[in-house]
C-alpha cells in the first residue's frame, strides 16, 4: 500500500504510513462548505456603510436640538431703543411709558380695525420673546393685548 500524502510504500496490514505516520487508508473527502453565504447580493463592506450612515444621521439629529435648545435659552442682544423703523409713534411712546412691557425686537402691520388699525410688536420680556398686539385709533393707543398659548388676554388699556 502507499501513503497518499507522502507516496511511501508501506505494508498492507499497516494503519499508519512508517515514514509521516499519518493513518494510512482512504484518503477523507476534501471538506465542502454547504453554507451558502447569508446575503450573497450585498457587498461585505455594506455594514460599515450602514453603521456610518446611522451615526451620521445620529450626529445630525443631536446638532438639530441642540441649535433649538441653545436658541431657545440665548437671545440675541437686543438694543433699548424706543423705537423701530415701521413703528407708529404712539407704540414707541408707549414702550417708553411703560417699560414693563419689555424691549422691542420688531413690529408688523396687521389688517386695519374696524376703529383704526393695528400692530403687532414682538417684545422681549422676562427672558423670552412674546407678541403684543396694539390698537391705534386716531394715532393714540387705546389698548394692548398680549398673544398666549390660551389666546389673548389684555395687557393694557386706556
């Protein structure tokens, strides 16, 4: 008999090859993978791609809240001034009478009253922005309602 990994003959009642000393017989079948791979379409590197992909959007979304928390709880230095331009003169005199009202940031023509006309002016008051809404009636303030989430209540009237 001869040794199938060394080609040494050897005798037929040998189990073992007398020059390797591997077991001397028929040689075992090559091993054969019967898995077929899991997903053999996808790229092996797709996973890195997937996990890069969700960090990514990860790092997006914390930017994302933290830009609204950091605005949120910092306002942008306003100036105390009286006035802005488009403002009616009454709404300047009234801030400047009435301080506690806050600082105004800006002011927007709303449609006109049936009476006169309107205006609402974003203020800065106790560390976050509100709306008060002026009526005017013959260039003089009658009064003021503030915008809450509940709807308007009065701020002031003459």
């Amino acid at each position: 008999m001869q040794c199938p990994f060394c080609a040494t003959n050897a005798p037929e009642t040998a189990r073992f090859c007398p020059d390797c000393g591997r077991l001397l017989g028929k040689m075992p079948p090559p091993l054969q993978d019967d898995h077929p791979e899991p997903y053999p379409d996808v790229p092996p590197d797709t996973w890195k791609r997937q996990l890069l992909a969700i960090m990514a959007m990860v790092l997006v979304t914390a930017l994302v809240i933290g830009f609204y928390r950091y605005r949120s709880t910092h306002q942008p230095p306003v100036e105390e001034t009286g006035s802005i331009p488009g403002m009616q003169a009454a709404v300047s005199d009234f801030f400047t009478a009435n301080p506690e009202a806050g600082i105004a940031q800006g002011v927007k023509d709303m449609p006109d009253w049936y009476k006169g006309t309107r205006q609402q002016v974003t203020v800065y008051r106790d560390g976050k922005t509100e709306y008060l809404l002026f009526y005017l009636s013959d260039d003089r303030v009658v009064s003021v309602y503030r915008e809450t989430d509940a709807g308007r209540e009065i701020f002031w009237k003459e």
